[in-house]
C-alpha cells in the first residue's frame, strides 16, 4: 500500500472490517458513585455500572407547572 494522502481519507467510505474498533457502538454508563464510564466496573469505587437513559417523555407533564415556579423565583 502507498501513501495516503488527507483527500484520501476523506473521500474513501471505510471498510468495517479494516478496523472494527472504529465502528463498535458505545453507550455511556453511570456508576452509582454518580461517575460515568463506558467500562462494566467502575475504576474509582469497583461497584457494577448501568445504562444512563434519559428521563421518560410524556405530553402529560405532571410536574411542569412547579419546574416553571422554581425557575421564576430563581431569577
């Protein structure tokens, strides 16, 4: 193989088998320490890690109304 020039790189679609590290898909997880990482374990405390998934959403919002009260008398 010669070299590769930055065009190159650019414009060429990779392969997934070339390096399949690049493609593999990571979601973050969250320690119950409160520290996120992508690994199983946690390296500060050793405790298990889960998915971190974002709060449910729903058109019913039960607790809109006292989110805007605090944010009011915030500012």
């Amino acid at each position: 193989m010669g070299p590769v020039s930055s065009t190159d790189i650019l414009t060429k679609k990779p392969d997934k088998l070339e390096n399949p590290e690049i493609f593999m898909v990571s979601k973050i997880k969250r320690c119950s320490c409160g520290r996120y990482t992508l690994r199983e374990i946690c390296p500060v405390c050793g405790s298990a890690t889960k998915y971190s998934q974002p709060a449910r959403f729903s058109l019913e919002d039960r607790y809109g109304k006292y989110r805007r009260i605090a944010r009011k008398n915030k500012l």
